[in-house]
C-alpha cells in the first residue's frame, strides 16, 4: 500500500514535470538518436534530470508550504508597523527577515516530521506522510533540516549587518524562535505534553512580530506584542483544527494535546474563539480607531463555512482552509495598518 502510494505520489510528479504530456517521453526518445554522445547518455541525463526534479518536488512537499502563511504575515505586520512608526521600512531588511522566519519555520515542520515518524505518531492516513510513504528518508529530512537551521542562521547574521538592532536582542529573538521550532517535537518535545499550543501562539505571534518590526527600528518594543494579538489567535485556530482532527490518533499514540484534554465539544467552542475573537478586536478597532481596521472583516464570510465543517466534526480540510484564511486575513491587516491616517492607530 505504502509502496504504491509512493509510486503514485511519484508519478503525479513526474506529471507535473512534464506538463503532463506523455508525448515527451515519446519525444525524447527519438532525439535520443540525435545527441553526440549516443541515445544511452541522453536517456541517462534525462532520467537524472527527472530524479532531481522529483527529489526537489519531495523537498518542497515535505516543507508543507501550505502553513507558510503563519509566519510571513507576522513578518509583513512587524514591517507594517514599522512602517507606521517610522515613516520608512527597509525593504532588504524586510526579505532577509521573511526568509529566516520562513527558513526556521520550514526546519521546524522537518523537525515535527522527523520525530512524528520516529515516535509512531504519523501513519498512513497523516497529513504528513513523506516518511511514513518512504517519499524521502529520514536522513534526508535530518539533512534538509541541518541545512534549513543552518541557512536561518546565516540569514540572521546578514540581519546584524543590516540592521541597527543590538546583537543580544538579535540573537535573544533568533536563538528563541530556533529553539522553539526545534523543542516543539524534538527534545523534550513540548508538542507531545500538551504545550504545542502556547508554542505557536508565542512564535508565530509576539516573537515573529517582535523579530521583524526589530530588525527594521533597531530596538525591541511593546506595541508589536499587542498587534500580533489577532493574528496569533488565528494561526492558533490552525494548530487546534489540525490537533482536534488528529485527536484519535494522537490519543492512541500516548500523547497529550489540548485538544485530547478538553475534549470534542470544548474544542469546537475554543476554535469558534479563536476564530472569531478577532473580528471582535477588528472591529473594535475600526470602530474607535480608524476605519482602515475593518479590512479583515472581508474575511469574515470564509470564516463561518469552517465554524459549520468543525461542528459538524468534517475535520479534513479545515486547518488548510484556516491556513488559507489566516493568509487573506493577515494581508488585510497589514493593508489596514498601511492604510490608516497618520498617529490614528492606538500607540503605547
Ligand atoms: C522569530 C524567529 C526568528 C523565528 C520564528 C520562526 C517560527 C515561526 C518558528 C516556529 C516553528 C514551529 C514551532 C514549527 C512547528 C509547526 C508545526 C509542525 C505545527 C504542526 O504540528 P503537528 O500538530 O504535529 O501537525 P501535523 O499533524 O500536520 O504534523
Ligand atoms: C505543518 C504545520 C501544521 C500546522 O497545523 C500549523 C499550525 C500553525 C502554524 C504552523 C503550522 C504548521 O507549520
């Protein structure tokens, strides 16, 4: 089974790579013929080429990309409230920081999937199977993941040299987001005793907030903490959806999630608070503040669809199209925080 959900995953990407026209293998095989070195090289490199591409399509999946969302919109809100501060923001600054928030957060799902895999946790119905389905093997996920943490740490020094923060402040932010992405399942795997949840809201909200606004200003301030407040929330609604779908699982693999510990029905009542707390605050600020705050609020038809799957216990897709909403949602706030009229938005 596995060996067949392997070979159809490879074929899907074989497809893909050949914009899925089975003339081109027919193709070239008869410009086999015309190459210097004879058809067996060509149908050599050409087999080599496809392995690369495959290998990399294996890569990229493994990363699951599709959670990236959670850590670039608190970096594009760090940048945004930078923005709104100082009248300026560094665009450099701005894509370094995006890339060691993004490198980090990748070696984190590495990380997940490694130790998922090794402790039992992931299995053939996973959301995550390139190990289970022997897609990549586990030495490769160990390397990509050395080489991710590896090249977040280059990035950050970069950073020193752009930026005018102070290096303890740098690598005090850095050093934290690395290691939190390392122990959320690695170590003493704070994912496995129920802390994954506070994890998340404090990397993927205050702390990649922080980190991004920093870089651009130069010093470490308050006000990122409490901006981030909406968009944590609703990255936590990601996370939650995701842990209460696997709750059975989980439960069966001995592990605790706070998911497993309320139960079913006060899941469903903390991912409607987690989903819908901020559009409140959205529109508390729209209200006594500016206007330009009620952009998020255009979400808001996306997020009712997911209110009706959870409660109605369709968890399949849900944390993708919370991670979809989370995307829209946090591009919306950063328009709004670009948008607002000068010294109309609340400072501390
Ligand atoms: C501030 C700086 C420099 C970096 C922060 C960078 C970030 C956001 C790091 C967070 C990394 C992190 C905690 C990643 C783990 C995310 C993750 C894999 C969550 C889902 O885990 P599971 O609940 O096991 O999901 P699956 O069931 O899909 O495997
Ligand atoms: C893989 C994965 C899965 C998730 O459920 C996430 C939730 C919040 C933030 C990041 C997540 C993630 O990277």
């Amino acid at each position: 089974m596995a060996k067949e959900l392997k070979q159809s995953r490879a074929e899907t990407f074989v497809l893909a790579g050949s914009n899925g026209h089975n003339g081109q293998q027919w193709q070239t095989g008869l410009s086999d013929f015309n190459h210097p070195l004879g058809p067996d090289h060509k149908s050599r490199m050409s087999r080599v080429a496809s392995d690369v591409r495959l290998k990399c399509a294996a890569y990229v999946l493994a990363l699951r990309p599709w959670s990236f969302s959670a850590s670039l919109t608190p970096v594009a809100l760090g940048g945004a409230l930078a923005y709104k501060l100082e009248g300026s923001v560094d665009l450099v600054i701005l894509m370094v920081c995006a890339v060691t928030v993004l490198v980090v957060h990748g070696a984190g799902n590495l990380v997940n999937t490694y130790y998922d895999f090794s402790k039992g946790i992931d299995h053939k119905k996973s959301d995550d199977r390139t190990l289970v389905d022997e897609i990549l093997a586990p030495q490769d996920v160990v390397m990509f993941g050395a080489l991710l943490y590896s090249l977040g740490c280059l990035c950050a020094t970069l950073l020193y040299f752009l930026s005018t923060l102070r290096l303890e402040h740098l690598a005090l932010i850095y050093f934290g987001g690395l290691s939190s992405s390392f122990l959320y399942t690695g170590g003493i795997g704070l994912k496995y005793v129920a802390l994954g949840d506070v994890v998340i809201l404090i990397t993927f909200g205050p702390l990649a907030v922080m980190f991004s606004h920093a870089v651009q200003v130069g010093y470490l301030s308050v006000l990122p903490l409490v901006y981030a407040i909406p968009l944590a929330l609703n990255t936590e609604a990601i996370l939650h959806s995701n842990n209460t779908r696997d709750m059975d699982s989980d439960k069966q693999a001995g592990i605790v999630t706070l998911a497993i510990l309320i139960g079913p029905t006060l899941s469903y009542v903390l991912y409607n608070m987690l989903l819908f707390v901020p559009y409140v605050l959205f529109c508390l600020l729209a209200t006594r503040y500016t206007i330009s705050m009620a952009l998020p609020l255009l979400t808001l038809p996306m997020a009712f669809p997911l209110e009706k799957h959870f409660r109605s216990r369709c968890y399949a897709k849900i944390p993708q199209k919370t991670a979809k909403l989370n995307l829209l949602m946090g591009i919306f706030y950063v328009f709004g925080i670009i948008l607002a009229p000068p010294g109309s938005l609340p400072s501390l």
